[in-house]
C-alpha cells in the first residue's frame, strides 16, 4: 500500500509540474489567426494589400527578445503576400505571442527563438 501511494505521488507531481510549464507558456488567444494577421500587418509599411495566412499549429519557444532570454513563448509560422507600388513580395514569418499578445516577429534584429 505504502508503494502504492509513492507511484501516485509521484505521478500527481509529474502532473502538476506539466502543468506549471504548460502555465509559463501563457495563454495563446482563440482568435490566434486574427492577432496574427493584424499585427503582421501594422508593422508592414506602404503594403496597399497583404495576404497574411497562418500555416500549421503554435508551438511552444523560448524567445530571447529585447534583452531578456528564454521567455517562454508561443509561436505561429505565417505566409505573407503583400504588394506595393506595382511589386508583389512573398514571404515566410514567424510571430511571437507572449502572455496572449504578438510581441515580435523572428526577423525582428536581436530575436532569436529555439523550440521548447
């Protein structure tokens, strides 16, 4: 019996540790695909018309970004298509959610991101 409640134990602080690293990552918003589009687009300047288009699922980084190291991070892969003054540009992105919000995007200067 005294075995028995040991593995539990265990087990239930495995748990709960998953848990407490699944809570640093913060919450990603439902509406994840929106923030996404909006944001790449305030930072696209004299775009007349983008296309911003969210590829597989977030996942889990540490983000080093503006002096601070492995903050625990979500990120979203983007396909953006943007045309301006009569040149269409295509282009991969990534973009870094913090604690619900976009906050960065991977070809910001002095960003860097490893998978969690």
């Amino acid at each position: 019996m005294k075995k028995m409640i040991g593995i539990l134990g265990v087990m239930a602080g495995a748990m709960l540790a998953g848990q407490a690293l699944a809570q640093d990552f913060g919450r990603l918003p439902a509406s994840y695909q929106q923030s996404t589009e909006s944001y790449v687009k305030s930072r696209m300047a004299g775009a007349d018309v983008a296309s911003v288009e969210c590829t597989g699922h977030p996942y889990r980084v540490y983000l080093d970004v503006r002096g601070r190291e492995d903050v625990p991070a979500w990120a979203v892969k983007v396909n953006v298509e943007a045309r301006a003054y009569q040149r269409t540009s295509r282009e991969k992105l990534t973009v870094f959610f913090v604690n619900g919000r976009p906050v960065a995007i991977g070809d910001d200067r002095g960003v860097s991101y490893r998978k969690a």
